[in-house]
C-alpha cells in the first residue's frame, strides 16, 4: 500500500465522492487494499431508498484493537506520557 502525498486524504477525497452520488445516485465507497482485505475510508449514501450495509475503519481483531482516529491518538498520547518515544 503506498502512503498518501496528503495529510488527510479523506478530507481530499470528500468533494470527488460527493459529486459522484450526485451523479450516479448510488452509495461511494472509497477503500484501500490492507492484505487480503479492503477497509472502507469513506461511505458516502444517496438519496435512494436503499442502503449499502458496510463499516468504516479496520474491523476490530480483538477487544482492544484500536479502529478510529480518535482512539489511535488517545493511545499515542498515553504512550508518550509513558515515557516511550516514537
């Protein structure tokens, strides 16, 4: 997987995304390739009445699997607090 050249590539992503719903009127997804697995960055739903059951983020391998944003940093804060550096 290569590294994005943006430091949020969903913020990049979103106006690309949005103005393909309104074209197509069908549910975006944007995702990229993790191994054998593809996690969705992005869901954008239309405005049809039908929905595309899917989840946003990694899936979580166990109880204490990090899968936000939010939480990652939470974490590297922690870590830091501890002592480690990166």
């Amino acid at each position: 997987m290569t590294a994005t050249p943006y430091p949020n590539g969903q913020a990049v992503a979103w106006p690309f995304v949005d103005a393909l719903v309104d074209r197509v009127h069908c549910t975006v997804h944007v995702g990229a390739v993790n191994g054998d697995e593809i996690v969705y960055l992005i869901r954008a739903d239309s405005d049809m009445p039908y929905r595309m059951p899917s989840r946003v983020g990694p899936p979580a391998r166990t109880p204490n699997t990090i899968t936000t944003l939010a939480g990652l940093r939470t974490e590297t804060a922690w870590i830091q607090q501890q002592g480690y550096t990166p």
